[in-house]
C-alpha cells in the first residue's frame, strides 16, 4: 500500500543575491515524488530596520517588500508601487530542484511570501481588514510525479529579495517535498 | 448510521519561541478522520510564528517544523472548503497529539495566544 509523506527542509539566507546548492535526502523506501510546495519566515528584522532607517537618509533606495502593505504589524513598508491601482508582487528568490535520475529540473518556481494585492479581492468594503492570514485561500502543494528511487533530490535557490532591495535580509525558505511511500 | 462531527482541541501558547506539546482523545465512536484546520485566537501569530506536527494514532501526518500557516484557510475559502483533507484516516487509539512550536518572526510581536485544532470526524451515531 502507498502512504504519503512530507520531507521538510530548510534553507537559511543571509546575503543579497545568495546562491545555495541543496540536497533533499528521501527515505529509502519512497517511490514517487508527489508534490512540492514552500512556505518562509523572516529571521532578522534588524537588517530591515537598519535599511529602513538607511532610506530615510537616502530616498531612493527601495525598501524591502516582505509582505501586503495592510499588514499594520508590518514595520516593512512596500518599496515598489506601482502608479496603477495594482502592485506588483515581491519575488523573494529562485527554487529549482532536480531529481538525480533525470535530467533537467522537474520543479522550478519564483518564490513570493504574499499576495500585495489581496484586499482587491474583497468589494464589500465591510471594514474587515484583509490580510493575509484573514483572507488567505488554503494552500495545497503543486503535483508533480516523479521517480524517487535514488532518494536524492538536487536543490537550487537563488535569492532575489535581498539583491533588489540591496541589502543583507536573513530569511528561511522552508521546501516540502510530498512523497508516497511504499507500505 | 454515521455522521459528521467537528472536534476542537485548544493549546495555549504563554511564551515567545517556547514549544508546547498535548495530547487529546477522540470520542470512541469516531470512526473516521476527514480533516484538520488550525486556527487562533491571535491568528497573524499563529500564521506568521507557528509551526508544528501532528499525530494521529501514533502516526505522523505533518512533521516537525510544518508551517501553521499552510494548515490555516482564512475566510475567503467556502465553510465547506476549509479543512486541510486526510483522506479519512482511521483514528486507531484515538489520539491526536500537537507539537507546537512558536519561533520568533521578525514581523510581529508576541503576546500569548491561543492555538485551535480543528478535527473533521465522521462518528457512529450509536456505539
């Protein structure tokens, strides 16, 4: 009988621009790979604030963007608004993985923490506040079917965030591999 | 015959980055487990801060350091949408045992919250 299975793992960012090779160790009686979803938490506010504070002496330098500009509790403010009504998401980096049977990627996504234009969704302007943790539609992992049984699985991330914004932000980016496994 | 049911199990959460561990008990006469939500009284910490894993009869369902947030549905998904899906897992013993861990994040500030887990059961009408 096949059971499923999550393998978590994470990747910690501490520079702008940081590129880090990873490898995703699956127990040794997984057969296919059956999703991949990613989730990220924010380590270090110190960098941010540091940089918030940078841009007040120095405008032009964006902000970074870690979330909606709803978010009240959010000392981050949007950096980049766009002049339309719409804003554009904040790419946080770059995820690629790749199985170590077959060539090429089998999963290659942009990384984005959140939805800065969520409150759009809502037109009844009833006062409740949208968030992301209000508002948020569930979250399911993106299917995928691959062959597992060399039980290694080739990572790639590439950050964006920091090196748009210019400056040092320690994030972790948290990938979950779904696997079935045989019983 | 049988019948949904939903079960709710609380923890609270009293320290910044502390983990708190519980174990509840399902009625006897709950034959199936459908679904799991988790929710809180302080829900941007639990989004933002919250990880944990998740035991049902002694079986693991989400590891260790499973985001909160990709169990939580926030109000734009249908009532009927809204629990993560198991598949209509046996519950065994009955136990359900959370791990939850709170780890700081840099975007909010901690206060003691409340954590909710949701159960979407499916029960025996008479035992």
């Amino acid at each position: 009988m096949m059971k499923e299975g999550v393998i978590i793992t994470k990747i910690n960012i501490k520079r702008q621009g940081e590129r880090k090779h990873f490898q995703i160790k699956l127990p040794n009686d997984t057969k296919f790979i059956i999703g991949v979803e990613y989730g990220g938490r924010l380590i270090s506010k110190s960098d941010v604030v540091k940089f918030a504070a940078a841009e007040i002496a120095a405008p032009p330098i964006k902000s970074p963007v870690l979330e909606t500009w709803h978010t009240a509790i959010d000392t981050v403010v949007v950096g980049e608004r766009s002049k339309g009504l719409f804003k554009r998401n904040q790419l946080v980096g770059e995820l690629k993985l790749q199985s170590s049977e077959e060539s090429n990627w089998f999963y290659s996504t942009d990384v984005f923490v959140a939805d800065a234009n969520l409150s759009y969704g809502d037109f009844s302007n009833a006062g409740f506040k949208v968030n992301d943790f209000t508002h948020g539609n569930k979250r399911t992992e993106e299917f995928v079917k691959v062959d597992a049984e060399s039980t290694i699985i080739q990572g790639w991330y590439l950050d964006a965030l920091g090196k748009s914004q210019k400056v040092d932000i320690n994030y972790e980016v948290t990938i979950y591999v779904w696997i079935n496994v045989e019983e | 015959m049988l019948k949904a049911t939903k079960k709710r199990f609380d923890i609270k959460i009293t320290q910044a980055n502390s983990t708190v561990s519980d174990t509840f008990e399902l009625d006897k006469n709950i034959v199936k487990v459908h679904g799991v939500l988790v929710t809180s009284d302080k829900d941007d910490l639990l989004y933002y801060r919250g990880t944990q894993k998740i035991e049902i009869n002694k079986e693991e369902f989400f590891p260790d350091n499973y985001e909160s947030k990709l169990l939580m549905s926030g109000i734009n998904v249908a009532p009927k949408q809204r629990y993560y899906d198991l598949g209509g897992v046996s519950p065994g013993n009955g136990r359900v045992q959370i791990v939850y861990k709170d780890l700081d994040d840099g975007r909010t500030v901690f206060t003691a919250y409340r954590v909710s887990l949701y159960l979407d059961c499916e029960m025996e009408d008479e035992l």
